[in-house]
C-alpha cells in the first residue's frame, strides 16, 4: 500500500513537472511573440507610409506617372525573370550588403553566404510573381475593395500560412546554421521549428496584411515593383530598429 501512494505520488510529481515545463513553454512563445511584435510594430508603421505615399503617386502625381510606366515595360517584358532580378536585389543584395558593411552580419565567408541568400530572393520573386498571376487569374485585374480584400485574405490566411512562411522559417533556420543542412539538423528541433513558423506568422499578418492591401491596390504590374520596395525598405528598417 505504501508502495502503490509513494508511486501515485512520483506520478502526480512527474505530472506537475511537465505541467510547469509546458507552461515555461508557453510563457516564453509567449513573450518572443510580443517581443517580435515591438520589434516590427515601428518598421511596419514606416512601410505602410513608404508604399501608401508610392501608391498615391501612382494615382494622383501625373508628374510620376513615365517613371511607373517605364516600369510596368520592364515587367511586362521580361516577366519572371524581372521578378527574379528585382527581389534578389531589393530582398537580398542591398540588405545583405547592408548587413554587411554595418557589420550587423559578420558571419561565415561573405561571398558564399550572400550567394545563397540572393539565390534564395531570386526564387522568391518568381515564386511570388506566380502567386499574384494566380489571384489576378481567379479574382481578376480589378483594384476595387472586394477584389482588394479577395486577394489579402487568401494570401495572408492560405499561401502565407501553408507555404510562404514556413519556407521562410525553414531557409532562416538554415542560415542561422551558417547554410550547413548538418548543423541545421542538430541544432533544430520541431518545436524550435513551429516556434519560429508561429512568430513568423503572427509579425507576418501585423506588418504584411495592411501591406499586401496596398500592393493589391495597383495594377497588376506594379505590384511585384512595389512589393520589392517595400521589402527592401522593411528589411533595412528591421536591422537598424532589431539593433538599437
């Protein structure tokens, strides 16, 4: 009888032990969520303004008007392969460049690192591109409100959740791991993985769901352009926000 006690005690101790474990756990998502929040809440506030004051121009400032026509030639000509050139250089070259001379990334040989992460930008930007060829093919070339919302709720709530952001936790997750898959496999667990996926999300939809309504609220072939300056613009601004 002492026995069977002593042993529903060891189990009720070992019961609460993992109780307080999942709730250290959940504290600590919970606090990486809110400190990821702070950390883009500002650099968010300053891409809205850059891409609403871009979007405005388009449609009001008649002197602008050659410079986006200009670049809705370059797009329509080239196609994916604008798309790739333009994110690798707005998403990757001038931030990694950045991080770089800042030396805010000091890690690992420059030349090689900087290829990988151009090279994953320039796939991205066709990747992209063919997911806004998708929704003008569903839900049409329109920029009225319904259209609009259309497009922001299918891209942040199904292409971001089931493919964009878990690729990005993904490739970060390697780059965090100096690009070595064995490392990466070692020091990466699924819960240090699901982790990263569910802060991306959330910071996602925080700073990209006003984002992407003003992307879609440009003609077709503006909106890979504006989307890379407005990722270019974000990046930067994270890195010097993320350091002071």
């Amino acid at each position: 009888m002492i026995f069977i006690e002593s042993q529903g005690e060891s189990i009720y101790g070992w019961r609460y032990v993992v109780e307080r474990c999942k709730w250290g756990q959940e504290e600590r998502m919970k606090q990486r969520v809110l400190w990821a929040l702070r950390q883009n809440f500002i650099p968010g506030l300053f891409l809205w303004g850059f891409g609403l004051s871009l979007v405005l121009c388009f449609y009001y400032v008649n002197a602008s008007r050659p410079w986006f026509e200009g670049i809705i030639k370059l797009k329509m000509a080239y196609g994916y392969a604008y798309s790739a050139f333009s994110t690798a250089l707005f998403g990757g070259l001038i931030p990694y460049l950045f991080m770089r001379v800042s030396r805010r990334d000091t890690v690992g040989n420059a030349w090689g690192m900087g290829t990988i992460f151009v090279g994953y930008w320039a796939l991205r930007g066709m990747d992209v591109d063919a997911f806004y060829r998708l929704q003008a093919f569903l839900f049409g070339h329109g920029v009225d409100w319904k259209t609009i919302i259309t497009k922001v709720l299918v891209d942040q709530f199904v292409y971001c959740v089931i493919w964009a952001t878990p690729v990005t936790a993904l490739f970060y997750g390697w780059k965090e791991a100096g690009y070595c898959f064995r490392r990466w496999k070692q020091e990466q667990s699924a819960r240090d993985f699901l982790d990263k996926v569910i802060i991306f999300t959330i910071t996602t939809w925080m700073v990209w769901t006003p984002a992407t309504a003003i992307i879609y609220s440009l003609p077709s072939a503006l909106q890979i352009p504006l989307f890379n300056l407005t990722l270019c613009f974000f990046v930067l601004l994270v890195s010097v926000y993320g350091k002071k």
